[in-house]
C-alpha cells in the first residue's frame, strides 16, 4: 500500500468529494477532479483532519506514480490559492519593433518580423497578463492555466523555416515558477 499526504496549510480549506478536489484560500478557490479513466477506483482520496490522504493498495510503479502525481496536483492547488503562480516573459526583436497588446482574453502581437497580419495568443481561464514594455508577467491561481497561457505567448511567436541564429525574433519565457 502507498499513501502520500498532502497538508492543508492555515489559512485553507479543502473539500474532497470521491476524486473531486476543492480548495479555497486568501487568492480565489479551485476545483478538480481527478478521476482516471487508466486508474478508476484504485487511486483513493480521503480527507483526515488538516491534511488529504491520496492512496492506492497495489504495488506495482504505475499506481504509485498515479498516487504521486494527484498527491502533487493537490499541493500545487493549495499553493495557487495561497502564493499564485507567476511566469515571466521577454518580448526580443531585433529587425522590426514588435508591439504586444492584451485584450479579451487574447494577446495580439503586431508588426512581428514586419508582418502585416497580428499573431494572436490565447489567454487560458482566469490567468492574468500584464504587458509593460519588452517584460511580459503572467499570473494566476491556477498552474496549468498559468502555464499554458505562458506557452501559448512563445509559440505564437515560434519561426518554423527560419535560421534561429539569424532570426532571434520572438517572445521567451525566462522565468518560471519553482
């Protein structure tokens, strides 16, 4: 048998009905589910005082990595809605001025490699972007929203037929959360 515990940390609180996880904290509240499809009812979850038990009866590696990536999914819930997620970009351009605007849930990057049509990106849930020059900041509660809002601003910039080293053009993530 494995278990992992997860603790609720002061400030939190934590409801856990079958596979579905809810966490509220000082930043907003989360909710998942993680039931498996592969795993359906041999990854269990229970709540025991001040922490979430994540459990599983067999042995075998693929059932206990399943219990440790749920176990950590929940941390990075209690820590969004205490701490949040931040990523940090760079906007870099070295032929023409690139300019990057956030508007209704989507990025818009003009004049990218003298392009006259704008890039787009979308922002993924509640992730927040704030643009202020070349530095980009993305934050959220959420981490894979957060995340997925960060990769989706560097691959609308991606140069697929060109020469990287000629061509440094685009928009990088050069800071992600630990």
């Amino acid at each position: 048998m494995v278990e992992r515990t997860v603790s609720v940390p002061n400030g939190v609180t934590a409801d856990v009905v079958g596979m579905r996880v809810t966490v509220k904290g000082p930043k907003g509240q989360l909710e998942q589910d993680f039931a498996s499809p592969v795993f359906g009812g041999l990854v269990k979850l229970e709540k025991a005082g001040g922490a979430i038990n994540v459990s599983t009866a067999e042995t075998k590696r693929k059932f206990k990595s399943e219990a440790g990536t749920v176990a950590a999914g929940i941390r990075n819930m209690m820590r969004g809605v205490t701490e949040g997620w931040t990523y940090r970009l760079k906007v870099v351009f070295l032929h023409f001025p690139v300019t990057v605007k956030a508007e209704k849930g989507i990025v818009s990057i003009t004049n990218f490699l003298g392009e006259k049509a704008p890039r787009r990106a979308k922002i993924v849930g509640n992730t927040k972007v704030d643009i202020k020059g070349e530095d980009i900041t993305v934050t959220g509660i959420n981490l894979e929203e957060a995340g997925q809002t960060a990769a989706n601003l560097e691959r609308a910039t991606r140069i697929p037929a060109r020469d990287r080293r000629v061509y440094q053009d685009g928009i990088f993530i050069t800071e992600k959360p630990k």
